[in-house]
C-alpha cells in the first residue's frame, strides 16, 4: 500500500512470499515485543537483510519509525479492530494494541505519540515510562 505523506512518499510494506502478502514477525505485527520509544527508534534504524527472517534487501538505516502523518494516513476511523482500510494487504495484525510514532510531542519533549490500532486514535505518552509495539516503514526504492 503506498500513499503520501506531507514530507514524501512512504511505503507500508507487506514481506511478500510466494506471491501472497505475507508478513513475518517483524512487518505488519512488527513484534518487536513491547518497548520504550527510545528502544523502537532504535530497532527500526537497525533493522536489515537477516537472510532469513527478513530477506528484502534492505540495510540498516532503510527503515524507520512512522510519524503521525504516516501512520494515520493508515488508520480508517470508519474501521475498527483494527482501525485499517478494509482490504488491507497485512496479514497477522492484531485487532488491538499501541504502536508508538516517531513524532514527539511539542509540549513535552519527554512524551511522544501512541496510536491505539483498535480505534486508530493518537493519545501521547512518557518515552521512557510506557512500553508499545513498533510498525517500522521505509520509502519506496
């Protein structure tokens, strides 16, 4: 699925096997486990080609962390759990959860943004303090 975002272009990338969209640990569910946002930013920057896990080419600094635009430019308010386009191409994602964005929030340098998948509503939280999950995206290329 790809779309728009002020600041450019991005890509929400199924891992394609066998011709069918299919997603591993680490795309779609992007199951990572649960961690703070300094720890998500810093797993989406490094993640690569494993070879095995994933094997799209990438290298380190290919992917990265949503900002809001990004992200909510995902959610359908209209859908929910979870709050994705109907006819959406991620297989095992999860009906609910809270994936953090990369945007952090002006008021409060220390908190950044959440969305909740089952809704597709943002609410901001500590970096530190609160735990969510990843969706890492990269730029067509």
């Amino acid at each position: 699925m790809q779309g728009t975002a002020p600041g450019g272009p991005n890509t929400w990338q199924p891992q394609e096997k066998g011709g069918q969209h299919e997603t591993d640990d680490r795309l779609g569910g992007c199951d990572f486990g649960v961690k703070s946002w300094h720890d998500v930013l810093t797993d989406c920057n490094t993640l690569a080609d494993d070879g095995s896990t994933l094997t799209d080419g990438s290298a380190a600094g290919d992917w990265r962390l949503p900002n809001i635009r990004e992200l909510s430019s995902l959610s359908d308010l209209g859908e929910g759990f979870p709050a994705l386009p109907a006819g959406h191409p991620f297989l095992s994602v999860p009906n609910t959860g809270s994936y953090w964005v990369s945007t952090t929030f002006i008021g409060n340098t220390d908190s950044a943004y959440r969305v909740y998948l089952g809704s597709g509503t943002f609410s901001i939280y500590d970096k530190v303090s609160y735990t969510y999950r990843v969706w890492p995206v990269r730029d067509p290329g």
